[in-house]
C-alpha cells in the first residue's frame, strides 16, 4: 500500500488544501495528513480543533477514492513523522514562484535528509490559486466573508470562534 504524507499548518483548512487532498487520494492508497504543530506560535484553531475539522472533510472525499485517510498531529521534523507513519513521499501544493522557491529548498533539504521520501509537487487550480489560510485569518478577523475560500464547515466553525 503507497501512502502519502501531506504536511501543513491547516489553520484552518481551505478549499486549496481539500483541492490537493482529493488529488493526493488519486495517486495513493492511503493519505496520511500531518498537522504540523509549531510550541512557538499560537493558532487561531488547535491542532484537534484542525484534525476534527480534516476528518470531517477528508473522510468523504476518501470514500469516493476509495483510499484510506488518516489525520495526524505532529511536532518535530516532517520527514520524521512521513517515515513514522509509513509514508513512500510528502505531497506539497505549488500555487506560485513565491511558493516554488520556498518549496524547492524545503525539498532539497528533505532529500538530502530522506532521499527515500521524495516529494510530490502538485499545481493548485487557477481559481484557488489566491487562497491562503493566512489571509483567511486576516479576513475573518476584519470581518470578512471567507465563504469563498473554505468549505462550509470551517465558515461555520469560523463564526463560532469569533462569536
Ligand atoms: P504551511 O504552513 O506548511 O505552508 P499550509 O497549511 O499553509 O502549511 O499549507 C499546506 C500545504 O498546502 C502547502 O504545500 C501549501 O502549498 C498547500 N496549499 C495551501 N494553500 C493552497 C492552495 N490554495 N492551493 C494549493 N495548495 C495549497
């Protein structure tokens, strides 16, 4: 069974991250997302606020695959928790230069670090191309409408944290 390791923040999960996903479910029998916990920053979700959230989203999408999904949290190295999970290669979103730049040293690293995990760059689609989850926080916190950008539960768990 190939499975694939799609690390990030995920705070919150956005219509490119459920984009990506269901191309990764595609590609390999089981998906394993690793929700990458940083002690130095403080979130607007926690880490099992995000991993309730993937899983109510994912588990759909991974039944019409036909694929197996598994929603983790981590801290430490990305390449550490790939191997743990028994991971053949990380899956990574490109939306821009700005992101291919970043992602091409991020991968280099990695693949000095683990050249048995290689990644997979996957292309996000035109029209979620500008969405970022950062720029989702800085949106809803003035006040915005994000329902654009997200799927519908995470609007709605959006409001609930803001209410
Ligand atoms: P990180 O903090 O590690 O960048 P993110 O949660 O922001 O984590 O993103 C996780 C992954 O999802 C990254 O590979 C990122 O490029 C990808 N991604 C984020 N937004 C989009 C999008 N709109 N379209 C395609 N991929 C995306």
């Amino acid at each position: 069974m190939r499975t694939l390791f799609y690390p990030g923040s995920f705070d919150p999960p956005t219509l490119g991250h459920m984009d990506i996903l269901a191309k990764a479910l595609r590609l390999a029998d089981r998906v394993v997302i690793g929700i990458g916990v940083n002690p130095g920053k403080t979130p607007l979700f926690t880490a099992q606020e995000r991993q309730d959230m993937l899983l109510a989203l994912a588990s759909p999408q991974a039944e019409v695959a036909g694929g197996v999904l598994e929603v983790v949290i981590y801290e430490g190295l990305t390449i550490e928790a790939a191997r743990q999970m028994g991971a053949s290669g990380l899956v990574r979103g490109l939306r821009n230069a700005r992101d291919y730049d970043e992602e091409m040293q991020l991968a280099g690293m990695n693949a000095q670090l683990a050249p048995d995990l290689p990644t997979l760059f996957l292309p996000a689609m035109p029209h979620l191309q500008p969405i970022s989850a950062s720029l989702v926080r800085q949106v809803v916190l003035m006040g915005g409408d994000v329902t654009p950008f997200v799927p519908s539960l995470v609007a709605q768990r959006l409001r609930e944290k803001l209410a």
